[in-house]
C-alpha cells in the first residue's frame, strides 16, 4: 500500500516520478477528499474514487492524502502497521516538494485573504502603513543588535508583511487595469537588479574583492539610474549620520573643515569611512553599551 503526499504549494499535476508510478500501479486510488491535485489526477486519466472513511490496509491500493497534510499520511500508516503487524507493508511517497522560499507563497495567500476580508487591512493604503514600514525597519534593526536570532527572525517577519501588503495593495490597480504592481513584479525587479549589478557572478566580469564587487555595484547602479547629481536618490529622512556618512561618500569627501560641533560631527563620520566603519552603526554600539552598563549598575 501507498499513500502519496502532494504540496499545496506546487501546481496540481506536477508530481514526481514515483508519485505518478504509485498511481498507475495501483489496482485503485483513493483520496479522503477531493481537491485541484485529485482534479488533476483524474484529468490524467487515472482513476480516483473519493473515500472520506479512515483507509483500511489493502496492498495494491494508493491513497492520495489531503494536500500537504503528511502528518496525515505518517499518522495512517503507523496506525495501520501497529494493527496489522509485520504483514502491513506501507511506503510514504512524496509526490511533489517545496522549493526553498515556497512559504512565501502562504505569506501572499493570507495577506490577500485578509485584504478581502479583514476591515482594519482592507482599508490600509500606502500611506496610512508608512509609519508602520519605518517602525518595524526601526524594530528589526533593534533585533540584529540585539544578537538575538530567533527575535531577528520574528522581526524580519514583520518587516516582510509590510513589503507583501504594500505589493497586495498596488495590485488593485494592476488588476483594474489603472496601473500598479504586485508581489511578482516586486520580485521579478529584485532579481534583474541582482544579475545586472552582480556581472562577477552572472556575467564575465572579474574582480579581485570585495571592494571591487561594491565599486561595480556603485558604477553600475550609476548607469541605471542616470541620476544628473551626486546626492540624488539620498533619502533627506535618514538618521543624521546616517545622511552624513552617504553624502561623505558621494561627494568623496576627506577633509571637514571648521571647528564648530557640526563640522566636528563631519570630521568624525568622514574619519569613520576612512576606517571602513559605519558612523551610525558605531555610535548606536556604544549607545547600547552605556544603556547597558546603566541597566548593571546598582541602585
């Protein structure tokens, strides 16, 4: 006996070898209920009697378990081999696998059904999740500092909700034919900017470094944005240093001069560069040490 195991998360009819011998083999295929892969299935030309009764142990019969439910599957079988001894012989075959990152494709299933029948997410615009999308970038950096990875996961998590309902709302207007984009379009411009700014990995380019891959980047990213000045594109809403240390940058910027708080701040970032540190980065570091030498001390 058999009992195929299929993923939600790949288009029915898409099955593994084994999966597809399983059921052509079978003197009968069964399935608890039917579903867009028993659908398939049948339109394959095979056969599948619905059958929601708890499957009895018959040794040419393969049953199809409920779409990603192995549980199910492992649950059935341990059942039907406790009660019928050394005489039951049950193989689990996994008919079709998740890729790595498939449970994104949860992700965009939930935020579009809680779009549709959510009230609170159903009236969200960009606008109105704008600080939502600052607080929880602020809450993520949070979690990397604290060196804690489950928290990091969490937040991250959060952070990509913001990223998937965005795209979820800017579909409407793709789906109404006024414009927009979704979550694929997203996707699909991440990953044409990541081989056309990677040519050492995509391409024949050939660097010796690091410094080498982030210079190509930085030339590259230049050509496609075509920008007419060297400060374009720096968000004024970056935190001070933050700011401070792109501008440096940008306009190669080593010496600060003046003696006034402002230009010492200057000096500072640009001496932070130099060493190939991140002003912001090191300053929040040594924000977070005081905080916690304060929270040690007695009293």
């Amino acid at each position: 006996m058999r009992i195929v195991v299929l993923s939600p998360r790949v288009a029915p009819g898409i099955l593994s070898l084994p999966a597809w011998d399983a059921l052509r083999e079978a003197s009968h295929v069964r399935a608890p209920a039917d579903d867009p892969h028993v659908r398939a299935i049948v339109a394959s030309g095979i056969a599948v009697e619905i059958s929601p009764i708890t499957p009895a142990y018959a040794r040419d019969v393969t049953w199809i378990a409920p779409t990603g439910d192995a549980a199910w599957a492992h649950s059935i079988a341990g059942d039907l081999m406790a009660g019928d001894g050394e005489e039951a012989e049950i193989e689990v075959v996994f008919g079709s696998y998740d890729l790595p990152g498939s449970a994104l494709l949860d992700v965009v299933e939930v935020m579009d059904r809680l779009r549709r029948e959510c009230p609170w997410t159903a009236q969200q615009s960009h606008e109105t999740l704008s600080h939502y999308l600052l607080e929880e970038a602020h809450e993520t950096l949070e979690a990397l500092d604290s060196g804690d990875g489950d928290h990091l996961r969490e937040e991250l998590g959060d952070l990509l909700m913001q990223i998937v309902f965005h795209a979820r709302i800017a579909a409407e207007a793709k789906q109404d034919g006024s414009g927009g984009w979704d979550i694929d379009d997203v996707a699909a411009g991440l990953a044409d900017k990541l081989i056309y700014r990677n040519p050492h990995v995509f391409g024949d380019a050939t660097v010796m470094s690091a410094q080498e891959v982030d210079a190509n980047w930085q030339r590259l990213k230049a050509t496609e944005k075509k920008r007419t000045s060297a400060l374009e594109g720096i968000p004024v809403t970056l935190p001070a240093l933050a700011y401070a240390d792109k501008v440096i940058g940008r306009l190669g910027v080593v010496d600060i001069g003046g003696d006034d708080l402002g230009s010492r701040l200057l000096a500072l970032v640009a001496e932070a560069r130099a060493q190939g540190q991140d002003a912001e980065e090191v300053l929040r570091r040594s924000v977070r040490l005081l905080v916690e030498a304060q929270h040690r001390s007695p009293g």
